[in-house]
C-alpha cells in the first residue's frame, strides 16, 4: 500500500496523530517534519492517481478544501504567504502540500521552494510541540467543516 493511502487509511481509523480534522474531499493533516511551522497536507478520500482523475465538482470541492486550509494556516501562523504544490512524482497519488512562508526564513531559503531546506535533519512533528497548533487549525476549520458536513 502507498504511503498516501497508508496514511488515508490511518486517519480513517483514528491511528494518524497528524490529523487535523475531516474535510468534504478528504482529510487535512500535518506534515511529517516542522521546518516551516504549520506545514500540512490535504490527502483526498477516496485516495486517486491525481486531479485529473476528479470528475469537475469533486477537483472543485478539493481545491477548494485547499484554499480553505490555506487560509486557516496562514491566518494561525501569521506567515506571509502560502505555497501549494501538488507533485505526485514520488508518491503517485493526489495529495497536496500546503507550506506557510515565512519573512524571518533564511535569505538563502525564503525565495526558493520548501524543498530547498534539509527535509533529514528537519523537526519531525510532535504532539507535545506541535499539537497546539494542529488543534488551532482544526478549531479554525471547525465552522468550515461542520457547514460542509451539513449539506
């Protein structure tokens, strides 16, 4: 099984730590690592190959849901802007990476893609350090998510 439907399936059952909350195209997660503080992803479920496998209303409900948990970011972690990459080179299937981008980044770093920084020797996420903003995302994207879930 791919790492990404590994991870689906993990927060299906409640044993990914990482999760943010439930959204209406798929599951809002934290990223494995922390370099840029509040970095997440949005993994579709059900898990597919990539956009181009969403019919038009479900690609527009996952874009959607991207943005939306882009703006709760942005707005939690007052970073400058967002950047959203959807790649599926190495792990073929639909998952994107929202990275909050920061002034205070290093010069060499901070006009350069989230890829450019040391992902090995990068934070890993941890509940006691990152769960507090994990929980102020969800709490953000609880009014978003609970409207969604109404329909």
């Amino acid at each position: 099984m791919s790492l990404i439907s590994q991870r689906v399936e993990m927060a299906r059952n409640g044993s990914n730590d990482k999760v943010i909350c439930r959204m209406a195209s798929g599951w809002a997660v934290m990223g494995d690592v922390q370099f840029l503080p509040g970095y997440c992803l949005l993994l579709p479920d059900p898990v597919v190959p990539s956009l181009n496998d969403l019919d038009a209303e479900a690609r527009a409900v996952y874009l959607l849901d991207m943005a939306s948990l882009g703006d709760v970011v942005l707005a939690v972690t007052g970073a400058l802007r967002m950047n959203y990459e959807i790649l599926g080179n190495s792990e073929p299937e639909l998952h994107c990476h929202l990275f909050p981008r920061y002034a205070t980044e290093p010069d060499d770093k901070r006009k350069m893609p989230a890829w450019f920084y040391d992902w090995k020797t990068a934070e890993p996420y941890a509940e006691e350090v990152h769960g507090e903003l994990r929980m102020r995302i969800a709490q953000m994207l609880e009014p978003l998510t609970l409207a969604l879930s109404q329909r």
